[in-house]
C-alpha cells in the first residue's frame, strides 16, 4: 500500500478532526524517523493506519476479533481503548495487504506500549502523544525531549498516561504497565551503564 493509498483510505473511515490528527501524527513520526534513522515509509504508513479502526462500533471490532483468534489474542479483555490498534493491524493484513511485522506491530501497540518496543513502535507511540494538535500539560516537554532521547521521553509519556488513567479511575492495560516498567529498566540501565 502507497502513503497516498493509505491517506485515501483513512480519510473515508474517519472523521474531518481524527483525519487531521492522523496526517499531524504521520507528520511527527517522519520526524522522529529522521531523527532517529528508522525507515520514513514505514514511520509515514503505520501513522497513517494506527487509528483506521478507531470509529468502528464495539461490536465490529468483537466480531474481527472472533474471525481472526489467533492475530487478536486476549484483545476483547483488555480495556476498549485499546481495541482500535489491534483491529487497525488485523484489517491491515486481513483486507488491506499491509503485511510488514514492523508496521503491525507499531499499529497493534501505539496506545499501550509494550514491553520491548521495536524503534518504530517507539516512533510511533510518540508521535501519537505528540503530534501537533495536542495541547494537554506537558506536551511541548516531551516534544523537545523526544527530539534529545526517545526513550526517556517513551518513558515519562507512559508514566503520565499511566497516572491520567489512574486520575480518572480508568482501567489500566498491563501492557502499559510491562512497558513502563521494562523503559524504566532501560533508562536506568543506560545512565548506569560503563562507558563504551
Ligand atoms: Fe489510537
Ligand atoms: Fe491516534
């Protein structure tokens, strides 16, 4: 599938307001590609995917789950925000041809993390935190941050989600929680670390 190819078929599955977030979220994830030296085609297409199933009814996403078992796991136990991107990566391959490892798994994770996240997975969780029309305390933060350390700012972007869910007495995903944790090991293994 073509960026061009996926922008089209986002834009008919999604509202004018999430179209936009999504174009802001491809844009910040070029970036962070650059940045970083991930594949730009890869950052551009799974940010343009990550919320393709987001406007789909509960009872969709439940029935994608149940014709594709093994790709959903324990998808329909895990907290409904998180549906979306496991659904977005079955329809990818399912209907779409959207086949590359690398892309689904970034699509299947980007609102949870997970515990040893891939570069893009990382590029794209943060894009989505980030991308320019989000304006919740802290952003402009972990904006410059993400350009200075992807994993730090990885690591205080999931201690804030985690902290906003437990603010609203929302559910929290222990996938959230593996990946804050396995950051938290990373960071601290990486300042703790002998010089090479
Ligand atoms: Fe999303
Ligand atoms: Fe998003």
């Amino acid at each position: 599938m073509t960026q061009e190819q996926a922008r089209e078929l986002v834009k008919s599955r999604l509202s004018h307001k999430r179209y936009k977030h999504t174009l802001n979220v491809k844009d910040m994830a070029v970036a962070l590609a650059q940045r970083y030296g991930a594949d730009e085609e890869k950052a551009a297409l799974a940010a343009l995917l990550h919320d393709a199933a987001k406007e789909m009814t509960r009872q969709e996403m439940l029935q994608i789950f149940s014709d594709n078992a093994i790709m959903a796991k324990n998808a329909a136990q895990r907290p409904f925000p998180v549906w979306h991107g496991v659904a977005a990566a079955i329809l990818c391959v399912t209907r779409w041809g959207v086949t590359d490892p690398q892309i689904l798994s970034a699509i299947e994770c980007h609102t949870t993390g997970r515990a040893g996240m891939t570069l893009l997975d990382k590029i794209l969780y943060m894009a989505d935190a980030t991308s320019a029309e989000r304006s919740y305390p802290g952003v402009e933060a972990l904006r410059r941050e993400q350009m200075q350390n992807l994993d730090l700012a990885l690591l205080h972007s999931l201690e804030q989600s985690i902290g906003f869910v437990q603010e609203k007495g929302g559910e929290l995903d222990p996938e959230t929680l593996a990946a804050c944790r396995d950051m938290r090991r990373r960071v601290a293994g990486l300042a703790g670390g002998s010089p090479t």
